[in-house]
C-alpha cells in the first residue's frame, strides 16, 4: 500500500507508518510494535488511539495483555465516506453563517 495515499486521506507520516506494520505483522503487543518501529512507547500509544478513533486499528485481549491489530484496508472506504460526510455538514453550517 502507497504511503502518499494514504496521507492524502489524512493520516500522518506516523500513523501511516503504524497502520501498515499493524497490517504487515498482524495482531501484536504494543510491546513488539514499540520494537519494530524504535519510537517512543507513548507516541506509539497516542497513535493507536488515533488510529483506534479513526477506525484502522483495533485490539484483542488475550492473557489480560492487549493486542492491536490494523482492520482491513476495505474500512480506508468507510473512513473517506465519514470524511466526506463531516466535510458536507461543515459546507452546510458555513452557508447557514454566510450571506449569499
């Protein structure tokens, strides 16, 4: 998968970069993530929840320890079709606030 599109769609360089080893390694501890990609425990954190918020990432429990994982990159559609819908509703508020 292109890195450019997916940050056209409005990920960040890291969230990008956590989504697709999350699809390369499969379902995996924050611990192993934190490994793989050499980056600050809390920032991987922090990118996990965004990526969580966004619907691209979500976690199993398994032995009380979770485990994330990246959801299919089909859910890439669902998220431009929330994407465009919010893009609309802030269309409509702005032409309720603006005189034509």
């Amino acid at each position: 998968m292109e890195t450019n599109t997916l940050e056209k769609l409005g990920l960040t360089k890291n969230e990008v970069k956590v989504y697709l080893y999350l699809l390369e390694l499969g379902s995996v501890s924050a611990g192993n993530l934190i490994k793989k990609l050499g980056m600050h425990r809390a920032a991987v954190y922090d990118l996990i929840d965004m990526l969580t918020e966004k619907g691209l990432v979500s976690y199993i429990i398994k032995a009380n320890r979770r485990y994330f994982q990246a959801e299919d990159p089909s859910r890439l559609l669902e998220y431009i079709d929330i994407k465009k819908q919010n893009l609309i509703e802030e269309e409509n508020e702005l032409k309720n606030i603006i005189p034509l």
